[in-house]
C-alpha cells in the first residue's frame, strides 16, 4: 500500500529469518531446543490473552500503544501481532509445535500442559475469525495427518484439534454473557484448568485400557 509499509514488512520478515537462522546454528541440542519450544509456546499464552482483553476491555490499551499494536475490529482478535490473519496463521503454528511435542514427550503432566497450548492456541486461532486462517488450517492439517501415518497418532491428533476448537466455542459463548472484566479471568483461569484436568483423565485411561494398542493391531491385521 505504500512505501512505508513495504519496507516495514520487509524489515519484519527479515528479522524472523534472522532468528530462524540463529536459532538453527545456536540452539543445537535436544535441552536447548525443548526450552526454546517452550518459551515459544508461552509467549503464544500471552498473545492469546492481550487479545482477548483487546477484543472486549481493553484493559492493556495504554502498554499496547507503547509499541504501536493494531486496534481490534468488532469481529477480530489481532492482540500484539497486527491483522487477524496474521495471528491465525500463528496460531495454526503453535498448535503444529503443540502437537509436535504431545507426540515426543512421555510423562502425563507434560502431555496435558501441551495439549493445553493447543487449547489456548485454538482459542486465539478461534477469536482471530481469519477465513485465510480456516483455509491455512485445513489444508495443513490434512497434510500433517498423512504424514502422521500411524493411525493411534492421527485419532489422537484430531481429537486435540476438535475437542479444543470445541472448548473455544463454548469459551466464547461464556464471554457473551458476562461483562465483568474480573469474572472473565477467572473464568478463563477455570477454564484452563478443567482443560488440563480433563486431558489428565483421558491419558490415565488411555494407559489404563491400553488404547492404540488393538487399534494398531488391528490396521496391521487388516
């Protein structure tokens, strides 16, 4: 649209290439490379929140100015990152991260608390209202799940990604009949940790009943 703005991006995508390289040449083994994913996700939980604060207080409006944030519209999160498909494009991101490590780690607690930046990745992905962002999603998804190839992983992954946009949905619809902003958080603090619980729950019983296992052999079978 201008000049400015051109450049501006152009400086943007630069830097994120910049990191991208520092991270691929510094962070090279395993410790460094978890806590690295780590601290991604973490910072998406912020994203997450100055957005939805955004969308409906702007309690943070003060700060955000400070670095020159987009103003939300009526219908979309944009939170620190600009326009709405930029952060469903971050979102869809995260969740893959998410995802990613769910499948690597073996110890329950860390399970859910991955299966939780799903959570709150979908629920950004989900206020960003981004038609770009659904269409990113899908076709990534599809692809993600073929290269998946075992089938307990591919139920597994669409359980996360349905069960969390489902959540997200019911999130919402809770935010449009309260307008205290207090009674928001909390909400949203109780609504987190009925997540992790609930995911908690589900990886006892799948060890318990040792579900995957006859689901394999019967593919194998078959």
């Amino acid at each position: 649209a201008s000049l400015y703005g051109t450049v501006c991006m152009a400086l943007m995508y630069t830097t994120v290439l910049c990191f991208y390289i520092m991270a691929r040449n510094i962070i090279t083994n395993s410790k460094r490379k978890r806590v690295f994913i780590n601290v991604t996700l973490l910072s998406s939980v912020l994203i997450v929140i100055f957005g939805i604060d955004e969308l409906y207080f702007d309690t943070f409006r003060p700060v955000l100015d400070l670095i020159k944030t987009v103003k939300s519209s009526a219908y979309a999160m944009v939170s620190t990152l600009g326009y709405s498909n930029a952060v469903a494009s971050y979102m869809v991101f995260m969740m893959f991260l998410g995802l990613g490590q769910y499948f690597q780690t073996q110890e329950k607690h860390h399970k859910c608390l991955y299966l939780l930046s799903i959570q709150i990745s979908m629920l950004g992905f989900h206020f960003g209202n981004s038609r770009a962002g659904m269409v990113i999603l899908g076709i990534t998804f599809v692809f993600y799940l073929i290269k998946l190839k075992e089938p307990t992983k591919i139920i597994q992954a669409i359980y996360a990604v349905l069960s969390t946009y489902i959540l997200a949905i019911v999130f919402e619809k809770i935010v449009n009949y309260y307008t205290s902003e207090w009674l928001i958080w909390v909400e949203f603090i109780v609504f987190l940790i009925a997540t992790y619980l609930v995911n908690f729950v589900i990886q006892i019983l799948k060890d318990k009943l040792k579900i995957g296992v006859p689901l394999k052999k019967a593919f194998k079978e078959g």
